[in-house]
C-alpha cells in the first residue's frame, strides 16, 4: 500500500531498515495491542458505561474507525503557543470553524480545541465528529513567561456543549507538578462522573532536563515515568512526545551532583535500546502495557513534514501505540495540504505493510 503515492520504504529513506525491520527487547507478546475491539478492554475498569460509550464514539469514527487507531487533529496552540504564532502561517484557522471543518474533512476520530473554539461552533458540529475540550492551558503573556497550566474550561461546560471528552497537560518535573496532578485527577474522576473520556498530556517541563548532550525532556525513561504517572490518575487515552534518547535518570543526576528519582540499570539494558521503536514501546510499556492506548505528537511543523509525520506514525504503530495527535503539521499549511497530510498518516495505520514489531 502507497503512502502518498510513494512506497513507505522511500518516505523512511535511510531509516527503512531500522525502522520497518526493528525487533524490540520487549516483545509484543506482553502487550494489549490495538484491535477491533480496544474498547472492551475497559469493560473491566471502573469505568461506567457513559464513559465507554464515549471512548467508543472516539475509537469509531473517521477513517479509522473501528481499527484500534485514533487520528485526532488538536488545535489548542493559539494559547498554548499564542495565537499570532500559531495562525499567521494560515491565518483561515482564525476562524474557529476551520479547524473543525479540517478535522471532519480529514476523517479524524475527533478534533480537539479550547472552550471558546469549539463552543463557538458547537450547535452545528458536536454531532458530526466527536469534540475533546481542552480544559487547561498555559498562557504566554506572563512575563517572563513561566510554565504553569492553569484551568479555562470546566467538565461541565465540556458536557453542555456536546463533548465526548477532556484533555488536560500536566508538567511533570515542573515547580508547579504537583498542584496541577492533585487538580487534573480531581478533575478526570469528575469527567468521568459524568461520562466523558479523560486524555492526558503527559509533557516533562525542567530546565535541568535540558543538558549540553541531549535535550531529556525527550527521553524514554523520564517520559515513561510521566506516562505511568498519567494512566495512574484515571486517563483513558496518554498523550506524550515521541521519545528520541534514554538515560535521563542518570542524566539529571551527574547534572545535580546528587541522585534523582529512582530507576533500573535493565529498563536500558533489557526493556529498550536506541532503536526509535524500542524507545516508544517503553512508553506503551508504562501504559499498563498498552492497557491504555498512547498517542504520539506530531510535532511543529517545519520545512519536511510529510516526512516527519510518516516517520512518526510508523514509529509509533510499530511499537504498539494507539495513533497520532497532529496539529501545526496540518493547520500551518493550506487546507488540502493539511488534509493530504493527515490521510497519509492514516494510511500508516491502515496499511498491512507496517505491522506491529
């Protein structure tokens, strides 16, 4: 199957061999993996059956529907990265209802946006895709700018509109972590008192993460803790980083002069490797192995972002995830190519030829 009308083997270039060929340390035999029937798997939780069914609405829409794979186009940067930044390279996603026309026209699971967005336009959408309420944010015109989610939306202003979901970002490592994880599962246990779906943004903020080497806001055993963190506090789908080194744990300690967290030589030696698939399926490890679907983000957008965003996708299905969470790679760019962008990465996930590792 062509992906953008090119084998996927030219989309990967180099990394073919690594990438479509990985075998990764922890063998997809312990995992639960997505299919068909992802959602039964909740059967087993606390979950209450409002809850699934929304998790359900997710899971069965678009072009991926019924698959086990989640496309969903997220669109909360004009807070989170201002709206002059995010917009002016297509200033058509001022209007509100662009996004959520470019979702439904990409055939995405569900499209993702802040109060005021999809409030705007609820009455004539909320029931032709379905709409995650990102209901925390953090805002840029403190200065100097400091890293701090704070609340912009309540569950029930999310179930008013018409919302199957939530989502939420909490900075693991920040000053401000604890307050924002005792408030997020506060909130998810709320959102699921009322029969929403929770998805969690489980995103690493530390300066001291951030070494002359290697940046270890991006490493798959800092990452992975902060997704386990997530699945601990009730979210029904993670959303993280795709993970691009290891060793943050020893990392972050020769940085402090002191010991930092707790960790296991094995997760390095025995649970992963440098290969990118392995890395990523630590992450799905530490989603009660893959009992809870991670999703990938697809990144800022730059000047290949086709490529990157295939690349991302294969990556991601290969080490067992659950899809891909993609925005500036798509709204930056003129509305068909946004789209073009998006079928490509769900042809990743349709396609045979990329299988499970």
């Amino acid at each position: 199957m062509a992906i953008a009308n090119r084998p996927i083997s030219d989309w990967l270039g180099d990394e073919a061999e690594l990438l479509l060929n990985a075998a990764p340390r922890v063998s997809k035999e312990r995992l639960h993996l997505p299919n068909t029937h992802v959602v039964d798997r909740f059967s087993l939780t606390d979950r209450n059956p409002q809850v699934l069914r929304s998790i359900q609405q997710m899971y069965g829409s678009g072009r991926l529907a019924n698959t086990g794979y989640l496309s969903i186009l997220p669109v909360d940067q004009g807070i989170e990265h201002s709206a002059a930044h995010s917009f002016a390279p297509n200033p058509d996603y001022f209007d509100s209802e662009a996004i959520v026309e470019l979702a439904v026209e990409a055939g995405c699971n569900a499209v993702c946006s802040t109060l005021g967005v999809l409030g705007s336009v609820a009455r004539k959408w909320a029931h032709r895709i379905p709409f995650m309420v990102k209901v925390n944010h953090n805002q840029l015109l403190t200065a100097p700018n400091v890293h701090e989610q704070i609340l912009f939306a309540s569950v029930d202003q999310a179930w008013d509109m018409g919302a199957v979901a939530i989502g939420a970002t909490i900075y693991f490592g920040s000053d401000d972590c604890n307050r924002e994880l005792q408030q997020i599962a506060a909130l998810f246990e709320h959102a699921h008192d009322r029969g929403l779906a929770t998805v969690l943004w489980c995103y690493l903020r530390n300066p001291i993460f951030k070494q002359p080497e290697a940046d270890y806001h991006l490493s798959a055993d800092l990452t992975g803790q902060a997704v386990h963190l997530g699945v601990t506090i009730g979210a029904d789908i993670i959303k993280q980083k795709l993970p691009a080194n290891n060793g943050g744990y020893p990392a972050v300690a020769k940085a402090l002069g002191q010991s930092f967290g707790m960790t296991d030589d094995r997760i390095y030696s025995e649970l992963s490797s440098d290969n990118p698939v392995d890395l990523c399926r630590y992450q799905v490890l530490n989603c009660y192995s893959g009992r809870i679907g991670l999703i990938n983000s697809g990144g800022a957008s730059g000047s290949d972002d086709m490529h990157e965003a295939i690349r991302t996708a294969v990556i991601n299905k290969r080490a067992g995830g659950s899809g891909l969470i993609m925005g500036r790679k798509a709204f930056q760019k003129p509305r068909q190519e946004g789209v073009d962008l998006i079928h490509a990465v769900q042809d990743v996930y349709l396609s045979p030829e990329v299988n499970i590792a």
